[in-house]
C-alpha cells in the first residue's frame, strides 16, 4: 500500500519538476529542427487551426511550432494521466470504493493543476492557463475510464 502512494508522490515531483522549468529548458526546437521529415509530413495532413490561450495554433503557418505545441500539451495529458492513475490505484489500495476513489482523484488532480498553472506565472517564459487545467484534468479522466473499460471487456470477453 505504501508503495502505491509512493507512485503517486513520483508523479507529483515529476510534474512539479517540469513545471518549475523556464520554457528555454524545456525548448525542443533545436531537435524538431533537425527532423524536416516532420515538418513534410505535417504540411502533408490537412490544416489543423485553433485558438488555445488566445493564440492561433496553425499546422501550415509554423509546421514545428505546431509539432512543438502538441508535443507539450500532449505531456500535459500523459503526465496527469498517469498521475491520476496511480492515485485511483493508491486510494482503491486502501479500500475507498471506486466511485468516491475516482471523484476524489479527479478533485486532487483538479487542485494540483490549478496550483500548478498558478505557480507557472512566477516562472519566466511561462504563464498559467486554465485551458491546460481541463487538458490535464481530461488526461487524468482518459487513463482511469480508459483501463476501468479495458477491466470490463477483459471480464466479460
């Protein structure tokens, strides 16, 4: 049991560590420059265009940009998503049913994105977005709904 709650404490730093970087350290244009592959390949899709934190996200106006922005905020998701989990398996370690196990990790994880976006406006090149709140409390949904339904098939296949 103790185990699992050590999980979710890797899960924590590991977030709080990335969130405690300025952007210039977590910069990965130099590598996605180095793939032109990627930049081809992007302008092969059909255009993908939308607004997040006020600015247009625009796959044909910078291919890389792009690439570097879905990369980020796909971290975002996986990150909480995996922390999430690891919660839920933490609290359902300790006999909470699964309902209030789940409600009770999307609320913990609600808070630490909140104090997690907060704290990134003190950060130099990073602010705080309440869009990347719902990203990483919807990360954190997925995971737990994704293998709950993967348990039930596996039962009742």
């Amino acid at each position: 049991m103790f185990f699992r709650f050590l999980v979710v404490l890797f899960w924590l730093l590991l977030i709080m560590n990335f969130s405690g970087q300025g952007l210039e350290q977590q910069d990965l244009s130099p590598y996605l420059e180095k793939m032109k592959w990627l930049e081809k390949g992007i302008l092969e899709l059909s255009r993908i265009q939308f607004y997040y934190h006020g600015e247009l996200q625009d796959s044909y106006a910078d291919p890389l940009g792009f690439a570097h922005f879905m990369i980020r905020k796909t971290a975002h998701f996986v990150l909480y998503g995996f922390l999430g989990l690891s919660l839920f398996w933490a609290l359902r370690g300790i006999g909470l049913h699964r309902l209030s196990s789940f409600f009770i990790t999307g609320m913990v994880v609600f808070i630490v994105a909140v104090i997690d976006e907060s704290r990134q406006y003190f950060i130099p090149g990073r602010t705080g977005c309440f869009q990347d709140v719902i990203l990483d409390v919807s990360g954190c949904a997925v995971f737990i709904l994704g293998v709950l339904l993967f348990k039930f098939v596996l039962k009742y296949l």
